[in-house]
C-alpha cells in the first residue's frame, strides 16, 4: 500500500550521526483515495538518507510495514493531485455557472410564459368584444332583414292595390263610357239600370285604398330605419376614434421601438466594458499570482540561507572565534608528569561529554521550537479572520521564545567548542608525549566568516527584493479593488439595463398587440359596416319611393273620389227626370 510520508532525522550521541525515520502522514486505498494515518506513526527507514528533513515522499509498504520498491519524492505526485483537485474545482466553478445559467434561462423563460399567458388572456378578451360586436352587427343585420320585408311587403300590398284600383277605374271608365252612350240615346234610366250602376259606384267607391293606414306603416317603417341609422352613426363614430388611434398607436411604436433600439445599444456597450473590466480584472490577478509566487520562492530561498547561517552558528566555527593559545601553557603540559595529564584530559573529557548533552537537550528542544512555529505559520494559512489573529499572537511569542533560546544557545555552542578546542590541545600534547601520530593535528580549521559575509549580503538583496515586490503587490491589489469596484458598479449597470430592456420590450409587445387589436377593430368595421350601411341606404331609398307613389296615390283618389260623387249626382238627376 502507498504511504505518504516524511522525512525526520534524529541526531544519535555528541558529533555522531543520525538516524532517519519515517513519519506516515496518509495511505492510499483501492479506489485511488487518501485518508489521514492515525497517531504518529514512526518506521526505521536508513535508506532515505538521501532525501533531506521534513521531506515529503511516497513509499510502498508490505503488511508488516517493511519497505518495498524504491523510494519516491512525493513532489510530483502532489503537485498532479493539485493539478486534478484544481480541475475539479475548475470544473465544478463550470458546472455551477452552467447550472446559473440554466436558473436564469428559466427564470426568463418563466417570465416569458407567464408574459405571453396574459397576452392570450387578452387576445381572448379582445376576441369576446369582438365576438359581442359582431352579435350586436347579426341582430342589426337581421332587424334590417326584416324591415327589408316589410317594406317589400307593403310594396307588393301597394302595388296589388294599385293594380285593383286601375282595373276598377278601367271598368269604371267603360261603364262611364256606356252610360254616356245610353244618356245620349235615352236621357232616363230605368229601376234596374239605376240598380246596376250604383252597384257599380258602390263597388268603386270600396275599391279605394285607405292611404291613412299605409301612411301608418310606413311612418313606423321610416322610424325603425332612423333608429338603426343612428346605431350606424355611433359605429361610424367608434370607426373614426378607432382610426385615431391606430394613427397614435402607430406612432408610440415607432417611439418605443426607437427607445428599444437605444437601450439594447447601450446594453451591449455596457456588456462589452465589463467583458473588458474582467479582462483586466484577470490580467491583475494572474500577475498578482505571479508576484506571491515570486514571494514564496524568495521566502524560501531567505529561509535557507538562515537555516545555513544557523547551522553554521551551532557549528560554533567563525573564524577567529576560538584562540586557546594564551590559556594553555604547553610547555607546562610537556613537562607535566604523563599520569597527570592523563587525568586531566580524561576530566576535561568528563566536563565536554556533560555539557554536550546538556547542548544536544537544548538543541532538541530549539527544534521542537522551530517545528511548533512552522506549525502555526500552516495554522495561519488555512484560519478564518477572527482565528488568524490568535494564532498570530502565539506565533509571534513562539518566534520570540526561539530566538531567546537559539540566542542562550549560541553562547553554549561556543563555550562547548571552547572546551572542546581546549581538549584537542591536551589530546595532542597527550599523544605526542605517548608517542602516537595525531593525524587532525596538520589541518587548520575552516575560515567561514566570507561564506556567513556573503549570506548576509545575499539576504539583504533577497529582503530587499521581497521589500519590492511586496510594494508591487500592494499597488497590484489596490488596483484590483478598484477593478472590482468598477466590475460591480459595471455589473449592477448593466443588470439594470438589462432590467429596463426587458421592460421596453415588454412595452414595446404590448403596443404591438394593441396596435394588431387596432387593426383588428378597423377591418372588422370597415369590412361589415359599410355593406350594412348600403343595405340601409338601399332600403330607405325604397321607402322614399313607395312615400312618392303614395303621394300620388293620394292624388289619385281624391279625383277618383270626385268623379264618383259627380256620377252619383248625375244617376240621381236621371232618377228625378224619370
């Protein structure tokens, strides 16, 4: 199974080795998922030597937690596990925005069935109106239908009357005519001439059409088609307003479309800035990426050199540091007898094994130090505001505690290799004396002041750099607030005049239907009224000509009526003379 683990090295007795372990931080399982090992588990692991402290690598273990393989810096493993959880959150920041978009389609969506409902709920209202104009306009028709007939039937009545009242005048006129002819063979009638011919007058006096009664009807006739006349006038009168208004409707489209246009041009001229605006926006963030990844490594590369510069403080070796010569005298160490010195070396080697142990506990401790801040500097990273200000404060009491103790322990390092300076010296003389060749006797110890020099010149250079480019970084976030502010200033415009688009498309629908409902109305009139118009004309055109043939009928009858008195006049003269 694959561990994840890392590297910790233990120092074993005075100026000895070291002993590597293995600290198992998570495994991998079956499915390709890491959990976290539990405890603090620690294996012997001599074979990696190789790979330095605090080192994270990947192992693979047996059952009894025995290596196996080769061992593996963990390194690019975790930087593909990076790479692939930040694909996930790459893909997931997709799937979510995808998702939004998805919201607002339907949102809009919505907005637009729910707009288009009330549309339909007013077409059909529109089509109600219509549909009661139009049962209105049938009634018309058939009221006018029916007058129609009557009038054609008093026509036809007028007409059949008409004809009977020229057959009795015919008759009457031949029997005028007759009578004239006998008057002049007889001037006297007899009882049954006289009989006939007042028969005859009778029957031509009944045959008169009352004129009264056709008057009548036909004033009643002129009446009803006064009063659909005046339903025509006031449609006309809808006809004319409704004109109007399509005229004005028309009108207010042109404008809403005109003010549409307008919007949506100042819409797309706000989408492209803030397209823009995130550009930039990205730009500052990506160089702002770019200059903490620059702090990191310079970060790093300040931490080396002061782990360096530390190691070499502990080693307790500049230059200069230790001269032992005024203190040991050497010839009083050459004549001093061997038994004696033996002892006093073996006492000087009692006093540096005591004081080495004493340093290697303080050492330990200086490092567990080291390791409680750097867990605190990765406590900070992942804390919320209001912990991060705790933290911080302990932080800075652990830094304030470590260097106490690397300061306290910079004396002891040096006081150890004083003593231990001071026993080489005897050792040598103790050798000499006992006739053993000292080997280390011929090599001078090592100069490191132009190495710690050159250290503190290089991280001056790198806090300077780290000084720069943090002041770059600050003008690159002031920069990038003032970008989101822009972006949201921009954003919440744009919504608004997306907001008010919308609107003004809705106005401008809205006009839309009205004016098609306007247009509607102006065909419907203009299609059936002026066909019931002409009916109406038409009908009121006979009705004035049947109104002239009475008046002439009138005419008529008076003179019919005259004549018939004349005769009776002239039937009673023929009486009276017989």
């Amino acid at each position: 199974m694959l561990y994840l683990a890392e590297v910790q090295k233990q120092k074993i007795g005075f100026m000895g080795g070291s002993e590597t372990k293995l600290k198992l931080l998570a495994c991998q399982h079956n499915d390709q998922s890491w959990s976290i090992v539990p405890g603090n588990e620690l294996i012997n692991a001599e074979e990696a030597n190789s790979f330095g402290e605090g080192a994270l690598i990947v192992v693979n273990l047996g059952t009894n937690r025995q290596l196996q393989g080769n061992l593996e810096s963990a390194s690019k493993r975790i930087v593909s596990i990076l790479q692939g959880f930040s694909r996930l959150l790459e893909k997931t920041k997709n799937q979510e925005e995808e998702i939004e978009q998805w919201k607002e389609s339907l949102t809009i969506q919505s907005e637009e069935l729910s707009r288009r409902e009330i549309e339909m709920e007013t077409r059909l209202e529109q089509l109600e109106l219509m549909e009661q104009e139009y049962q209105k306009l049938e009634q018309q028709r058939q009221e006018i239908n029916i007058l129609r007939e009557e009038s054609e039937k008093i026509r036809i009545e007028f007409e059949t009357k008409s004809q009977e009242l020229e057959g009795a005048w015919a008759h009457l006129r031949g029997e005028k005519l007759r009578l004239e002819e006998q008057i002049q063979q007889a001037f006297i009638l007899d009882e049954q001439q006289t009989v006939k011919i007042q028969t005859l007058i009778d029957s031509l006096s009944s045959a008169i059409i009352p004129i009264e009664l056709l008057q009548e009807q036909l004033g009643l006739a002129f009446t009803a088609v006064n009063h659909q006349q005046e339903y025509f006038d006031r449609h006309w009168q809808q006809l004319e307003q409704h004109k109007n208004s399509f005229n004005q409707q028309q009108i207010e489209v042109g404008h809403y479309e005109a003010q549409l246009n307008q919007i949506e041009a100042e819409m797309n001229s706000l989408l492209t800035s803030v397209e823009e605006a995130k550009i930039r926006l990205e730009i500052e963030q990506k160089c702002l990426e770019s200059k903490h990844e620059q702090i990191k490594i310079l970060s790093w590369q300040q931490q080396s050199q002061e782990e360096l510069q530390e190691q070499i403080s502990r080693l307790g070796i500049e230059s200069g540091e230790v001269d032992l010569n005024q203190k040991i005298d050497i010839e009083a160490l050459e004549n001093m007898h061997l038994g004696k010195l033996e002892e006093i070396v073996s006492n000087l080697q009692n006093d540096l094994e005591k004081v080495a142990r004493f340093v290697n506990e303080q050492e330990e401790e200086l490092g567990w130090q080291y390791q409680a801040v750097e867990e605190l500097e990765e406590k900070i990273k992942t804390a919320s505001e209001f912990e991060r200000l705790a933290l911080e404060q302990e932080l800075a009491e652990e830094k304030e505690a470590k260097r106490m103790l690397d300061e306290t322990l910079f004396g002891q390092r040096r006081s150890m290799r004083e003593r231990h300076e001071f026993l080489l010296q005897h050792l040598r003389v103790l050798k000499r004396r006992q006739g053993l060749v000292d080997l280390e006797s011929g090599f001078d110890s090592i100069n490191f002041e132009p190495i710690k020099q050159s250290l503190s010149k290089q991280q001056i250079q790198v806090q300077e750099k780290i000084q720069k480019i943090e002041q770059e970084i600050d003008q690159i976030k002031q920069n990038i607030f003032q970008f989101k502010h822009n972006l949201e200033q921009q954003s919440s415009q744009y919504q608004v005049k997306v907001e008010e688009v919308q609107n003004k498309r809705a106005d401008f629908q809205q006009a839309q239907i009205f004016l098609a409902q306007l247009q509607a109305k102006l065909n419907f009139y203009e299609e059936n009224l002026q066909p019931e118009q002409d009916t109406l004309n038409d009908i009121r055109h006979k009705l004035e000509v049947i109104e002239e043939l009475m008046v002439n009928s009138r005419d008529n009858g008076n003179i019919q009526h005259q004549a018939i008195i004349e005769m009776q006049g002239m039937i009673e003269g023929l009486k009276v003379a017989s």
